[in-house]
C-alpha cells in the first residue's frame, strides 16, 4: 500500500441509514478504516483509489464501488476537484469484496430522489418504502463489475519487477526485456508472477497503463494522442477500443464527464 502525504480526512463511523453524504474533498487520504454499514461510493471530476488489505481498486470518475460493512479499507484520492458521493446502508453484505461498477443512470437517479425526499430521522413511509426498495434494487443496478482489481507483490522479487514495469510503462514493455533484466527465465518470471499477483503480466501491464491514462485524462491540456504515447501505445485508435472495453466508453467521452 503506497504512503502518501495528502492531508488525511477523519472518517465518521455511524451514519442512519440512507445517508447520503455528498462532499467536495479535492485531494485527500484516510487511515485504514471500516463501517458497520455497507456503503457505495460515486466519485466525480476524479479518480478515487480504495485500498484493503488484500488488494488496491480504481474508481473512474462517475462509476461505482462497493465496499462491504467490516471490510478495512483506505481511500484516496490525488484529484484536485474529485467530489465524492456516499450512501450508507443496513443490510446484508451483497458480496464479501470490495466490487467496482461502470455508470448507471438508474442508480444515480435513486440518489437523487433520496437526497431530495428522504426524511431519514423521521421514518415517514415514503422514505421507509424507497429505501427498502433502493436496497432490494441494489443488486440489480450492481450487477456486473470491471475487471480492474491489483493484488500488490508481497515478495520482494516482486515488488522490484512490478515497481521497474511502473516506472516504464510508457516504453514498449516485453516479457523478454523484464525476465532479463531480472535474470530470470521468460517461463519462471510468467509463472511467478502469476501465482504471487493472481493476474499474467501482460494484464498488469495493460491495467496499470489504463490507471495511469484515467489520471492524465484530467489534465484537459494534454491531447488524447499524447495520453496515449505516454502510457506506451502507438495506436490511438487501438488504445481508444481497449479503453471503451474497460469502461464501456471511450477517452474523449470520459473526459467530457470531468
């Protein structure tokens, strides 16, 4: 988990059910922490970062994460306009991890009328009968998560290849180059990777390019195309398709949601 020197935020730990908790942070960083209550979490104008013990996740700017009551968990966030949205929730945990989901209108909505219309302290049925049905709704609206999730290398081996793939993700990456420059095998290094990380290297490769270009993306002065060059491609139109594959859209349009 990476140290970090953005200004720590306190984090309250109760909450009546259904609060929706909508703040401007910016930059900001918590201590590892847990809620009794479930929460989903809506970033904006930012990229949000939510570590637990067991992994590190991302949260593009408008998509969701859900992060389980009890889980320990860190956040962090190194935009300098990122708004944060939150819903805290009893009820049974959906999942037992943290998931992360693309944009949905519907769930946005949801939010919305609660903001609005929720009366929370005072249980009037209106607020009763919408937050029982947001709650029976919840596993429809999060159905399918991205598949964008790091473990982080306990051995040192691998914390020194996944720290060199890092700080050269805007070269032309290949196996060869990295085993030799650990002297080790293209075999052993693929293996070992893969048992230790529980993803090939190629696709930690590709996601941590796909994290770093969502943060460049907030830097509206830079063109896509060098985006595109500084995480290690050469095809804009070939990093545009994998991009919208990750997160059903494409870099122009997700720059538009900043």
């Amino acid at each position: 988990m990476p140290k970090s020197t953005i200004p720590f935020v306190q984090c309250a730990k109760n909450f009546h059910d259904g609060t929706i908790d909508l703040r401007n942070y910016r930059q900001f960083n918590t201590e590892m922490h847990a809620h009794d209550q479930v929460q989903v979490l809506s970033p904006t104008n930012g990229t949000l970062f939510i570590y637990t013990e067991k992994a590190s996740f991302c949260v593009p700017s408008t998509f969701f994460v859900y992060i389980p009551a009890h889980v320990p968990h860190k956040i962090i966030s190194r935009s300098q306009q990122l708004s944060l949205k939150t819903i805290f929730l009893d009820m049974n945990n959906m999942h037992e991890e943290v998931k992360v989901y693309p944009s949905n209108e519907l769930l946005n909505h949801f939010l919305i009328f609660g903001q609005r219309h929720w009366k929370l302290k005072d249980h009037d049925a209106l607020t009763t009968s919408t937050l029982e049905a947001f709650k029976s709704m919840l596993p429809i609206l999060l159905a399918k998560p991205i598949l964008l999730q790091i473990t982080p290398a306990k051995s040192e081996l691998m914390i020194q290849v996944s720290t060199y793939i890092l700080q050269h993700l805007d070269n032309k990456l290949s196996i060869a180059e990295i085993s030799a420059n650990f002297f080790l095998s293209e075999r052993t290094l693929f293996r070992q990777f893969k048992e230790e990380m529980q993803i090939t290297i190629f696709q930690f490769i590709k996601q941590h390019r796909l994290l770093k270009a969502l943060q460049l993306l907030e830097n509206k002065d830079m063109h896509i195309a060098e985006i595109v060059y500084q995480v290690g491609y050469e095809s804009v139109p070939n990093f545009s398709n994998l991009f919208k594959e990750y997160f059903g859209l494409s870099p122009q349009q997700y720059r538009t949601r900043l």
